[in-house]
C-alpha cells in the first residue's frame, strides 16, 4: 500500500490476510497521520460517517477492517464518497474488505474515487507464484533465496503465506551477515506442516488414496472450516478436468510425451504420477464426477446444510 501520494479513499480487498494485515499496518504508521482502527463487524457504517464528518485539528486515517461486515455502508456512506474533494485528505478513509467475492458497489465507488488493492490468495497449483513470493519476502527480510530453495521450503512448509513469512524471518535471523539461504539452513531451522492443501487433497482423490485424501481434508478443515470448502471443490474440478483430457487422449493411442506436452507437465511427473493416475479412471465416470462437482460448487457457495458432509460424500465417490 503506498502512502506517498495520499487519496481520501483506500480499500484493500481480497482474502488473503497476510497482505490485508500488512496494508492495514502500513496504513497505521503513516507519518503525520493519527490513526483510528475499527471493526466492521462492532461498529455501522453512520459511527464512521459521524468519525469521518467530525471536526479534528490533526489529520487521521480512519482504518475499518472487516468493512465487508459494516451494516448499512452503501446508503450512509454513498453521499460521503461521491462528494468528497480527491484533494482533502484531512480523513482518509481506509476500508480492509476480507472476502475472495466481488466488493460491493460501495467499496468500488471508494476506489474509484480513490485507490484499491486487490490481495487475493495465490492458487495451490500455481508453485511459481508461491516461488516467486517466497523469494521477493526474503528480500523484503534483506537476504537472498535461490529458485530452486524457494521451492524446497515451499514443499516443506505448505501455501499459508504467514507461515512461509515466520520461517523466511527465522532464516534471515539464523543466515545473518552470510545473507543467503540454503537449503542446509531451511533443514536446520525449519519443521514440515502436514500437507493439506487443496490442491494435494485432490491430487490424493484422483489417485484413489481416500485415507490419505480424507485425512489432509480433516485438517485442512480444523484450520480454516468452511472458508476451505470452495478451493478443495475448485482443485477437484481442476484435476478431474486434466484427468478427462488425459483419459481421453490415452484412450486414442497417442504417445505419452505428446499429451504430456499438450497439458502442460514434465515427462517425468507425467509418465510416474499423471498417466497412471488417469488410467484409474473411465471417461464415463469422469464425466459424471465433473456433473457432480459442478453441482456442488454451486451448493458449497450457497445456502446447503452439511457443506462439509457434501464434499466428503463426493470425494469418496471419485475416489472409489
């Protein structure tokens, strides 16, 4: 989040809380600047407009997080936004939206009339993007990290974006003056976390290992509940996807490099893990699986009782 160039309206929004908190942080310690923080889900939308309306001899950045949750925000706030001066910053107003769906036309009038930032949760499969991350963080701590170390502490920590920021931290402390980490040092300081991603659980499903599917879904569960439900049902739609191009490209006798190259994959990976994971299933009940997913995607970001239960009852379908 930029502070040089002040705007009277600043949203953050996505769902992934390391960057929110980070801009929420940033927007606190601005210079010059008293901060007053609220909670979208204590406060309405009229005790900020009545916050941002009041008079004060000092210039504050009023900071509502879970702006999402803040009753009332599109009627109250709609007159504030639209007339506000983009020269008074006098009160800037900073909204922290914590959802992975679209804002609300409210908080887009606000970036609009001012700036947003879009904080979204880099997808399970995307290695390069969490790569990428891993080794702009460990600048952001002042050391180096090669492609291929970044890749090892991906594979040994997981996704969760604030653990790979504790364990970068950590190493930048254990590497001090040396200002490089190596894949000793990630095996010195470093623990695993168990492996309960989205993206594993489903590659766990297609390869009919339930056991192991339901386990890592067990405690991908305990951590974040039914915020992981629409990922795990997306990662499932995307394996059974590849699986059916797989399938049916095998069923028509074509070499397996070429259709390693047409999806994208290594030889190696391709030829051990994504072949014979195909050769698991039947085009048929590959086709009936992606009918079932899409009807629970629709149902796990509806009103559904027992979403969990419904995600469970079709992993084990496809696993079967």
């Amino acid at each position: 989040m930029v502070s040089k160039s002040f705007k009277p309206f600043v949203v953050s929004y996505g769902d992934e809380d390391l960057l929110l908190d980070r801009d929420l942080e940033k927007a606190r310690q601005w210079v010059g600047r008293r901060a007053i923080v609220l909670d979208g889900e204590l406060v309405d939308a009229q005790y900020v407009l009545n916050l941002c309306e009041s008079y004060s001899e000092e210039p504050r950045t009023i900071i509502v997080d879970n702006a999402h949750k803040l009753k009332a925000a599109d009627k109250v706030l709609k007159e504030y936004i639209e007339n506000k001066l983009p020269t008074d910053t006098s009160v800037i107003l900073v909204a922290i939206v914590r959802t992975d769906k679209k804002i609300s036309d409210i908080w887009a009038l606000a970036i609009a009339r001012g700036k947003g930032y879009e904080r979204k949760t880099l997808k399970p499969w995307n290695t390069d993007g969490y790569v990428n991350w891993i080794q702009l963080e460990a600048t952001r701590q002042h050391v180096v990290i090669d492609k291929d170390v970044a890749e090892a502490l991906l594979g040994l920590v997981g996704v969760d974006l604030y653990r790979l920021a504790n364990e970068i931290k950590k190493l930048s402390i254990f590497v001090g003056r040396a200002n490089r980490i190596l894949k000793t040092h990630i095996s010195l300081v470093t623990t695993p976390s168990p492996k309960a991603d989205p993206f594993k659980i489903a590659e766990l499903v297609m390869g009919k290992n339930l056991r192991g599917a339901m386990n890592s879904f067990s405690v991908l569960y305990k951590n974040e509940g039914d915020k992981c439900l629409v990922p795990v049902v997306y990662s499932l739609m995307r394996q059974v996807e590849k699986t059916v191009i797989i399938r049916g490209l095998q069923d028509k006798g074509v070499p397996e490099g070429d259709i390693a190259a047409l999806v994208g994959m290594k030889d190696w990976p391709f030829k051990n893990v994504a072949a014979p994971v195909a050769r698991k299933h039947e085009m048929k009940s590959l086709v009936r699986h992606m009918g079932q997913l899409c009807k629970l995607d629709a149902d796990v970001k509806g009103p559904a009782r027992s979403k969990r239960t419904l995600v469970e009852l079709t992993m084990l379908a496809i696993a079967q």
